[in-house]
C-alpha cells in the first residue's frame, strides 16, 4: 500500500511540474497529492520523514502554480461582446467572461473602453462643448457605434490571471492582473487600451470535495494571511473598484463560527444565569458547541447548574458582522430540561467579539417524572414557554 501510494505521488509530482498546462490540471494534481498525503497519514507502516516529503513536494507544486501567469485570449476561451455607448461613462461597454478551471464564467466582468481610445480626442464634457463640438461629438459616437457593431473593426482582448491557495480546505483565489484590448488592422493586433488589477474582481472558489490536511494553526495562519492580503489590498486606493467575492457572492472568508464567550442572559428585564460557551466551526457555515451555565436565582439557595449543547449557521456580512441562528438544548441540576431556538448578531473586531441573542425556550419540569417516575405520567410534567435575551463577549478566531 505504502509503496502504491508513493509512486502514484512521484507521477502525480512529476505531471504536476512539467505538463500541467492550465489551472484545472494544476489544481487536479494538488488535490489529489493531498488525498495521497492523508493516505499516508491514516497508514500506520508509513513513517513521519515520508510523510514530511510529500508536504515538501506539495509546497513545490503549489510555488510553481502560484508563481505561473495564465493567459486567455479571444481566440482559445475568452467571450468578447460589445454594447453601446455608454454617454455616462463616455465609453463603450463591453461584456468579457471565461471559463477558469473547469468552472463556467469565472471570469465575468463588464468594462467600458474609453471614447478617446478610438476618435483619438481628448473627451470634452457635453456641457462645456460648443455646437460644432458637440456635432462631432454625435457623429463620433454613431460611426463608431456603426463599425463595432458590424465587424468594421476587429476587436481581440487577453486576460492575464494568476491563481493563489487560499484560506479554506481545497479554497482557491482568481487573480486578474489584466485585460488588454486590441484592434487588428491588416493581420497586426495593435494595443488600444488596458484595465488594471484593482479594477477587476477577485474570486474565490471551492473544490467539490474539500480535502483538509492542515493542523488548526496552519489554518488560522491561513485565514489571517488572507485577511491581511484583501486589507492591503483595499488599502492600495480606497477609491477603486477593487472587490473580492466568492464564487456564490459571499465573503471569501466565511467560516463556522469558533468562539469563546461569557454571556448574561435576561428574562423579563432580570438577569437569570450566566454562561459560557465553547463553538466550533463545521465547514463554512455550520458551527457546534458546548454551554455550561450558573442559575442566578440560586444564589440564596442551593446552586444550580445547567450543561447544554448547540447547533447552527451564520454567515460573515464584512469582517465586523456575523449573523447567526442556533438551537440548543439544555439540562440543568434542578431538573428543567430546555430546548431553545434563538438568533443573534456577532461584533467582531480582530479576535475581539461582542454577541447578542434572542431565544426562545420550551422549558420541562421533570421533578415530577424523576422523583416517582413508577407512579407518574408524561401529563405531570409541567412546560413553560418564554423568551430569553443574552448579551456577551468573548474572543473568536
């Protein structure tokens, strides 16, 4: 088994640094030499130093992909299609998209080629145009219209992308550098204008089947170099028209939510426990975890306690809100059981979070049952429905 497994990571190694050609094929071999890497792992004849070489490799692998420059042009994958013009944006429209490893339109962008670029004039704003302006203008504008929409000039553009390892399991980040546009005159492509990185979107996807082979510090590593990278990003001109979106439209951040907190909760305008809980991320966006609580109203008599679990979902809204809604289900030492279903709103700032809940609980009183359970019935069990606030702060990651 070990030596199949060994083999088979040469060949794919091999493939990998002298014939992948394209993202899909480079992305193909990572993957698959990291399920061979988890193979190893799960072996108990393999050793440690052989497990340290595929890593070694697979940090090869990913230099040499990170470091490659993919091009797309007209003529092999990139769809070039023109609008009219746009007199707001003094240009003309123009709708590119490409098929980027193996996933339909991940490139998709709408850019506007500048007036200038074809007439040669420098634009006049219409207001400021005297009438002869203003007449040439028009008549720029309809003859151009005319020749791009009827193959009078030949138009070509080319993409040039690179793609990066991001933050989650099997996660990979479309790096537009640029689109150059060109007009073919007699055979030559003669360049006419280009669009710069930060005006092109950023995109994250996710492999179908996500393979994790990294401990949870590599993962935290990861999720804060790519913090930083959009941070400095955004920060090269807050005014461009820079984004970065995943490939559903979502933060490419988004994760389960991993928190520790402390928390008041309220009900009827009276603090009632205090607890603290434990979550733990469960893919992008479930999460799961542990409570463990102190009955306030039990300061004067004896102390009780409740111990629970929870379950649920958020989603990331920028890097300072998460939205999220959880059930939870919670026994305590006085023998009140309680399902909850509630949502909140997380503030986060860094690895500081502020939380805040509202539940709803279905509360049992099952003294009954539990003090005669020979003699008593489901009917003695007594239920109360209220609702609860809880307000919170803790650390998350």
């Amino acid at each position: 088994m070990l030596k199949k497994i060994i083999f088979t990571t040469v060949y794919i190694f091999a493939s990998g640094c002298l014939f992948a050609q394209t993202p899909g094929e480079y992305i193909e071999y990572i993957e698959n030499l990291k399920t061979q890497i988890n193979e190893v792992k799960s072996d108990d004849n393999a050793s440690s130093r052989t497990v340290r070489q595929l890593r070694n490799e697979l940090s090869e692998i990913y230099d040499l992909f990170e470091n490659e420059n993919f091009v797309v042009k007209t003529d092999n994958g990139l769809k070039l299609r023109i609008g009219n013009y746009d007199k707001e944006k003094q240009g003309w429209d123009v709708f590119l998209e490409a098929d980027i490893a193996g996933r339909k339109k991940l490139f998709n962008e709408k850019l506007s080629l500048p007036y200038s670029v074809f007439t040669g004039k420098k634009f006049t704003p219409v207001k400021r145009m005297t009438s002869h302006q203003k007449e040439d203008y028009e008549y720029s504008v309809e003859i151009y219209n005319e020749l791009l929409n009827n193959s009078g000039i030949i138009l070509s553009a080319e993409l040039n992308y690179s793609i990066k390892k991001w933050a989650a399991a099997s996660e990979y980040r479309f790096v537009p550098h640029s689109v150059v546009f060109y007009e073919s005159r007699n055979g030559i492509d003669k360049p006419l204008f280009s669009v710069g990185e930060k005006n092109l979107k950023h995109v994250t996807f996710i492999e179908k089947t996500q393979v994790e082979i990294r401990s949870d510090y590599q993962i935290k590593v990861d999720y804060e170099r790519c913090a930083s990278i959009l941070e400095s990003e955004a920060g090269i001109d807050e005014n461009s028209d820079f984004q970065d979106e995943s490939e559903d439209g979502n933060d490419s951040l988004q994760s389960g939510r991993r928190v520790f907190f402390g928390e008041v909760e309220i009900r009827e305008k009276e603090p009632v426990f205090v607890r603290g809980s434990l979550t733990w991320g469960m893919g992008r966006f479930g999460f799961a975890g542990a409570t463990v609580g102190y009955d306030l109203t039990s300061i004067d008599s004896t102390a009780i306690y409740d111990f629970g679990l929870l379950a649920g979902l958020n989603m990331s809204i920028t890097k300072f809100f998460r939205p999220y809604v959880q059930g939870a289900a919670e026994i305590a030492t006085d023998n009140h059981f309680t399902l909850k279903a509630g949502a909140g709103l997380d503030f986060k700032i860094g690895y500081l979070l502020f939380t805040a809940a509202a539940n709803y609980n279905f509360d049992w009183n099952l003294t009954p049952l539990i003090n005669d359970f020979v003699n008593s019935s489901l009917t003695d069990v007594k239920r109360a429905d209220y609702v609860t606030y809880s307000f919170g702060m803790g650390v998350t990651w």
